[in-house]
C-alpha cells in the first residue's frame, strides 16, 4: 500500500492498494482527502474489479486500475469504462530504485491513443524508474501523472529534483 503526493501543481492523494483484501482496505483509506484509490488488475478478477470501482465512486473517490509490467494492456480494455486512472507500472512492484522498464512507453502510447479514438476522460499514470530523461519519455506518450520516489529521496535538493520532472 503507497500513498502518492502530486507536488506538480497541488497536492492530491493517490491510494495505490496492491493487495487482495480489498474489502477490508478502501474503507481504511477513504477519506475527504483522497482523491484516486487504485486497485491491481492481477489481484482480483474482472467483476470484482467493477464491484469495487463502483464501491471506491460510492466513497467520492475516482476509481483507478493498475497494470503491472507483464500484463498486456489490451486486456484491460473492457475495463476502462469503469475506471478514471490508469497506473501504469513501470517497475515490478514491491522494490524501490528500480530501472525504468522500457516497454512501459508503448502502454502509455496505446493508452493514450485509446482514449482519444474513444473520448475517453481517464488519466495516465505512471510509477517505477521515473526521472528526469524518463519523465520525458512518458509525457512525450501521453501520461499525465508521474511518480517518482527514489530520484526524488535519494538527491540533497528535493525541489531541485521534482523542477526536473515538470
């Protein structure tokens, strides 16, 4: 379970639960000041996923749907009506300081692609490996939410670094 400050512009919470008791978590983080609870694709199967999207949007919360690196984007796409955010990871989850996944870009690119072809209004976000060149990298593809913790933590000058990802 992470939780996400986005320093671009204001801060917004961003629950990222990546567990299966689902059930017993979204309660324990839905408050007033999140705005996006994400739930991976792989914990659960797809009527469960719906079920607690529409649990999370009960809660004034937007629903959000993470992919992990091996999941083919495609798969998800039935989903994307249920959902207003997709995390795209860019990592293997669990670790941090880990090397961008290159791969990543083509999700983002066919993401993005996707909700235009469909006016679609989800957000891309995207998690693992970000800095300065990939940050590019994945805005140039369409996402419109990074986050990055390693290169933010591990440098003497936080807002040095963050002025970097904008």
């Amino acid at each position: 379970i992470s939780l996400v400050s986005s320093l671009v512009n204001h801060k917004i919470i961003d629950v990222h639960l990546m567990c299966k008791d689902l059930k017993y978590y979204i309660p324990q983080y839905a408050n007033e000041k999140v705005k996006y609870i994400s739930i991976h694709y792989e914990a659960v199967d797809s009527l469960s996923l719906i079920y607690y999207s529409d649990i999370i949007r009960s809660l004034n919360i937007h629903p959000g749907i993470v992919i992990n690196p091996e999941t083919d984007v495609k798969e998800i796409i039935p989903l994307l009506n249920f959902f207003d955010l997709v995390l795209v990871m860019s990592v293997h989850p669990g670790r941090g300081g880990q090397t961008f996944i290159e791969s990543s870009l083509d999700k983002i690119k066919f993401l993005d692609d996707y909700r235009k072809e469909n006016n679609l209004k989800f957000v891309i976000e995207v998690d693992g490996g970000i800095n300065a060149e990939t940050s590019k990298k994945c805005i140039e593809n369409g996402a419109d939410i990074l986050v990055s913790g390693s290169y933010i933590i591990k440098s003497d000058d936080y807002q040095k670094q963050i002025e970097s990802l904008k």
